[in-house]
C-alpha cells in the first residue's frame, strides 16, 4: 500500500498541479503545508522575507485550499516548523513511501529543498513542474542557451504555436493515512505568528481574497463577465481602483491560480472575441514573468548581488536616511510618498508605481537597490523572487537588458498618470489643504506652509523637473 505526502508550497491550488496529479494514484495521500517560521524573521538586508499582508493572503489561501480537499475526502495538514524536520518526522510516523512536491528555481528555495531530500535518506523526494508558464521542453532552446534580451526571447516563443491544456482539479483524492487525523490542527492567526492583524483599507487596488475559488472567478470576470482584458493595454497604467490591471499576480505568486490556466482561457476568450492589442499584451505580461523565472534559473544567485548580472559597480551602494524616508512615504515628493504608503498599507501597488519608485530610490536618491528589492519582498502581497529581483536589477541597469539607465522623470510620470492628483489626493491626507494644481509639487510652498502641514521638505529637486513645474 502505498503512502504519499503532498507538500505544498508555492502552488496552492488544485487545478493544473501536477504534483497533485501524480499523487492521485497513491492508496493514501496526506496534503501538507508547511508554515517556517524563518521566512517571518528579519532577513540579511533588514526587512522581513515576508510580512502581514502576504502572510494574511497565504492563511485565506491555505483555508480555501483545505475547504476544497475536504469537499474531495481529504484535509490539508498545516504544522508550523522547519520543513526539513517537519516533513522527516512525518514521514517516519506515518510510513510514507515518497514525498511530492513542485521544483524550485530560486537558491535559498533550492537550498531547502536539497535539505529536504538529504534528510529523507532513501524516502524518494519527486519534483514537478513549477509555477510558471513554459516548461523546458516547450522553450525554443535549452535555457542556456535562451537569449539574454526580452524582445528576442518573446520572438522566439511566438515563433512556435503553443497550446496550453492543463488538468483540471480531480473529482476525488486518495484518503488521509488513517493516524494524520490525529495531527489536524486550526490555522495559526496573524497574532499568534507575531505580526498583529492588518487594517482593512477601503481603497485598496487588492481588495480580494486570497484561495483557488477567489482567483478563478476574477478570472473568469476579467476574461468573460467585464471583459476587463479586452482594454487592458489602455488601463494598464492606471493607479487607482480594482479594474485597471487584471490583479491576477498575488494569485499566480502563491500559485492560487495557474499562468497555464490563465493563457489557456485567454486563448479561448480570443477564440470567441478575436485578439486585439490588450489579449496580445496580457500574455506578453505573462512571457516578461517567465522570462525573469528563466532568466533565475540560468543565473542563480548572481541574481541578488550588488552587481546583478553585469558584475559592475555601476549601481549605488549608498545606504543613508533617504531610504528610511523612502520607505515610509517621506521623500517630499507626492507621488513616491503616495506609491510608498499605499505599498505599506495595503500590500500592493500598480505596476507604473512600482517602476517610478524604483528608479527614484536608485537613481534620485543613489541608494543600493537590493535594499528597495528586500523592502518589496516584505510588504508585497505578489512578490515572486525572480520577478521581483529581476524587475529590480533591470532598472538598476545591472540585469541582463543593454539599455543602461531605465530612469524615470518623477515629476512628469506624476503629471502624466495623476494629472489631476486624484491618486495622491488619496495617499497624502496632509496636502488636503493644498490647491489641486500644486499637490504634486508641495515643495514650492514656503516653509512654514510644509511644518505647519508636517510634511517634510523634498531635499533636492532635479533640473529635469523643471518643465513640469505649475506656472507661476
């Protein structure tokens, strides 16, 4: 008879999970999460590896996640411990025979995981295909090999006609070993993991939750019910509301939701109502978010160092009070300030904001990115680590793109994506009091004006901004 131990992780979902489908013909099956308490510890660079907000969207995840097991005749066992220990003690408690689990590409995850299986001796550790989109054997050439460039890696998989056909979740799952009913426990609360419960922001861009269920059916609105898709490549700049963006990354992150599943949908949308240029840019969006995961499995951890790919000195190093200001949404200026505290507060910020505060830390105020890298891995509900450092490296000019320098003027993004301060009017109670036309530029105020607002005074204001200034 044998015995088989799912262990999830970043794929917290039933549909299109290969590990799961493998485990479909074991006599018994136990599901297990693993929750390490390691990843909600300060990391090397300062912040936690992960924070409130996604550690709130991972609990809701893991009890939509049971809540479907048990509609199949099982149950997901959630133990809070370090997985190389965890999984080994349930191993020889329960007679397991081969532990299932998805294939990692990050080194810390990789790590792990070669902890896992040198513990588990001669228990077998199976790995299946991840979280991403291609698989290796549909990559237009060995990962090696694959161009180091975005433009010439999306020509290259347009070239071929990719068909996806992922399973669907299974109507019924193998039996928990008979002496697992014993170990179920309740899910751990926010309190009790040390990070205290969140405030609910009426405006968050994120409001939904987190789990399977919820992720399908933004899928299915975005895709068939608004046809949200169908305008996407206009919208997708937007910074305020639920329906700018399809919202689909912190789903795709913790693997709620399938990439596979996504194409395989917006395929058949296209089918029905022919493609335009925003079905064409959704999975153009979905190729940059393989390419940065190819991009990791090529490059490893050279990912994360200073020098990123390039192995220069060109990105800053400097690490001052400005990156403190940075992080709390008191730089002086608006629209980082606004992007920041909306990161801070809700776990999530559009893909512009990202961008534009992103350059700023690094090329305005000359900080050491890893360190804006490390910050988002903490506070954002959607990080992945390859396109999370990899989006980073790219506009510190140290990732594998040749444009050098991806800087963004601060003032004329402001102007051209909040050009009525609407976004900032939401973030910044404090410019309340502030005429409209000058809340981006509050700096022009006299001094008196900023203490009496308690706002603090940007510290130097770039020639380049000069153009956009309100006239007098």
């Amino acid at each position: 008879m044998q015995t088989s131990l799912l262990w999830f992780k970043q794929d917290l979902r039933l549909d299109d999970n290969p590990a799961l489908q493998a485990g479909l013909k074991s006599e018994c099956l136990l599901p297990l999460y693993v929750l390490d308490p390691r990843t909600l510890q300060v990391g090397p660079l300062g912040p936690r590896r992960q924070g409130v907000h996604r550690t709130r969207l991972l609990l809701e995840s893991l009890t939509a996640l049971d809540g479907a097991l048990r509609q199949r005749g099982s149950r997901l066992l959630v133990v809070l411990g370090e997985p190389e220990r965890v999984i080994v003690q349930l191993v020889e408690r329960l007679g397991v025979q081969q532990v299932l689990t998805q294939a990692e590409i990050a080194p810390e995850e990789l790590a792990l995981q070669a902890r896992v299986r040198a513990a588990l001796g001669a228990v077998v550790l199976r790995e299946f295909s991840g979280n991403g989109l291609l698989r290796e054997a549909e990559l237009p050439c060995p990962p090696e090999e694959l161009p180091q460039v975005f433009t010439r890696f999306r020509e290259l998989c347009e070239q071929r006609l990719l068909i996806f056909q992922p399973p669907p979740a299974p109507a019924a799952l193998p039996p928990l070993p008979e002496a697992a009913l014993d170990l179920l426990q309740p899910l751990p609360s926010l309190s009790q993991l040390g990070l205290g419960e969140p405030l609910n922001v009426a405006a968050s861009a994120f409001p939904f939750s987190g789990g399977e269920a919820a992720a399908l059916a933004r899928l299915r609105d975005y895709l068939w019910n608004s046809q949200g898709v169908r305008q996407y490549k206009d919208t997708r700049d937007g910074l305020l509301g639920t329906e700018y963006s399809s919202k689909f990354s912190p789903w795709l992150a913790n693997g709620s939701l399938s990439a596979r599943r996504v194409m395989a949908e917006l395929r058949r949308h296209e089918a029905q109502y022919g493609r335009n240029d925003s079905t064409q840019w959704l999975w153009v969006e979905l190729l940059w978010r393989d390419f940065f995961r190819w991009t990791l499995v090529r490059h490893g951890s050279a990912l994360f160092k200073a020098g990123g790919l390039k192995a220069t000195a060109r990105a800053p190093r400097h690490l001052d009070v400005r990156f403190e200001r940075w992080c709390a949404g008191r730089t002086g200026m608006p629209f980082i300030d606004a992007n920041m505290r909306e990161l801070a507060a809700t776990g999530f910020i559009s893909n512009r904001g990202r961008q534009v505060v992103a350059s700023y830390l690094v090329h305005d105020l000359q900080q050491d990115w890893r360190h804006g890298a490390a910050w988002f891995e903490e506070h954002l509900l959607d990080y992945d680590p390859a396109s999370n450092w990899g989006n980073w490296a790219y506009l510190a000019g140290v990732g594998s793109d040749p444009r050098q320098n991806r800087v963004f003027n601060v003032l004329r993004q402001a102007r051209q994506y909040d050009p009525d301060a609407s976004y900032v009017s939401l973030w910044m109670p404090e410019l309340h009091t502030v005429p409209v036309h000058l809340r981006h530029t509050p700096f022009l105020l006299p001094a008196l004006q900023l203490e009496a607002m308690r706002y603090p005074r940007l510290e130097q204001m770039p020639e380049t901004w000069r153009p956009y200034l309100p006239a007098a």
